[in-house]
C-alpha cells in the first residue's frame, strides 16, 4: 500500500507539472497572437546560403562548441494548437544527406505516410498522450539534395529539437553533419540537437575494426555538437522511439532512466 501511494502521488505531481506548462504556454501564445494582431510591421526573413556538406574536420573534437550558441539564447517555442488550445505543438527537424534513410525514419515513428511532400520538405504529424497532456508534433523532414538547401530556414525555425542523421555504413554522410548543424544554428539557437546514425541493421554487417572507427568517429562530432548519439534503424525499429521519448523528457522535465550503451555491435546511445 506505502508504495502503491508513493506512485500514484508521483503520477500527480507529474500531471501537474505538465499541466502548468500548458496553461503558461498557453498564455504565452495568446501574447504572440495578441502582439501579432497589433502590430503591422515584420520581419524580412534571410535568404538562405548555400553550404558545403562534405568537408571532414582535421580534428573532429577540435570544433567550436555549440554551447557558446546556446548559453546566450532564449528558450525552445511552444505552441498552443490554434484549434484545439488543450493540445500542444512542438515543432521537430530532421536533417541529413539525401538516401541516409530519415523518411524510412520518420514514417517508423509517425505510422504510416500522411506528409505532403514538396518543395524540398516532407511533413508529417504526430499526436500523443503525455502523461495526462496531448502534445502534436509536427516533424519536418528536409530531402537533402542540393534542390532543398534553401528550405532549412523554414524547417529550423520555431524547432524545439533538430535531428540530424547519417547513414552508419557511409563515412561520407557522417562527415556532413557538421555543415548540416552549422546552417540550422544560423536559424536556430536553441534547439535541442539530436544525432542519430541510421540503417544499424547495415551497419553490424560491416567488419568489426570498421564499426569501431565509425563509432568512435560519431561520438567525436556528437561531443563537439554537444548532442547526444543513437544509432537506430527504422526497419527493426531500433531506438525510433526511445528517441522521441528522450526530445519528450528533456522538454518536459520528466524521468529519463535509459543507459548508455557504448559497446560496438550494440545500438550505440551516448549523452
């Protein structure tokens, strides 16, 4: 009975602590909405700049930190549901080379294929219960060929998380990370940045010496990144969840009791 009652009040406190950050969301959005009803001016948005994605760094661990973004800015948005004003919106980026496997990724996660693709972008929404809360995410995918360069600021804005992934059996996706991360800080500073390596069902079939140089090559850029590392695969759904339950905790300040798992022919998570 002591320990039944222990749960449930923890269940309650936690409902609670999540119902007083939707109603000062809400709160927070009706402002917006309030500032943007009354004010006639804007702002003009950037054009966005080509980079280049494939330029290895001498010294991965050598990168500039990201923290020297992020201490300086302001929290991740929410957003109430201009509809539904019980529900809460999040915004999340998926980012990466073209063929690395994110829309494989992102139906796994969301069910089945209800985006719009088009323009570079590929959208799809899912909602959820959180622990009494219904939160909606709506993930963006940008395609990743040269053609979808310019709808990363669209994409970043307004994201709470931005997932950026690479291909395990493929060096050369993972070298692109860094340009990837470096052109969504231009648009955002203060989302969380996630890295995850895709198709790990490929990726064991490799030799061992060269799942360790991969590994250790993919931990060094999450360091710099400063972003926690989950190998993952969409096709034996391989830590999909468990990465949209890590985004969840971190946001809401909830418990997060996975491990890390560095060891090598295992499902890497590193944070």
């Amino acid at each position: 009975m002591p320990q039944l009652r222990r749960k449930i009040e923890q269940s309650t406190t936690l409902r609670r602590r999540i119902e007083k950050r939707v109603v000062v969301l809400r709160r927070c959005f009706l402002r917006v909405l309030h500032h943007f009803i009354t004010c006639s001016g804007g702002k003009n948005t950037k054009p966005a700049n080509a980079a280049t994605y494939h330029v290895l760094p001498a010294d991965a661990a050598a990168l500039p930190s990201p923290r020297l973004l992020d201490e300086a800015a302001s929290p991740p948005k929410f957003h109430a549901h201009e509809l539904d004003p019980d529900l809460v919106s999040l915004k999340i980026t998926l980012l990466g080379d073209s063929q690395i496997g994110k829309t494989s990724f992102l139906v796994k996660y969301v069910g089945d294929e209800n985006g719009q693709q088009g323009k570079g972008l590929n959208p799809m929404d899912k909602t959820l219960d959180v622990r009494g809360a219904r939160i909606s995410y709506s993930i963006w995918e940008v395609q990743g060929d040269s053609k979808s360069i310019d709808q990363i600021p669209v994409a970043c804005t307004d994201s709470v998380a931005i997932l950026i992934m690479f291909d395990l059996t493929s060096r050369f996706t993972l070298n692109s990370v860094l340009g990837w991360y470096t052109e969504a800080r231009k648009w955002n500073q203060t989302a969380i940045p996630v890295l995850i390596g895709t198709k790990f069902d490929d990726f064991i079939q490799l030799p061992i010496d060269m799942q360790w140089t991969i590994a250790s090559e993919a931990r060094a850029y999450a360091k710099a990144l400063n972003a926690p590392l989950f190998f993952s695969s969409a096709t034996y759904n391989i830590n999909v969840n468990k990465i949209f339950k890590f985004i969840t905790a971190k946001l809401f300040d909830l418990p997060w009791t996975v491990e890390r798992n560095l060891n090598v022919g295992e499902p890497i998570i590193d944070f």
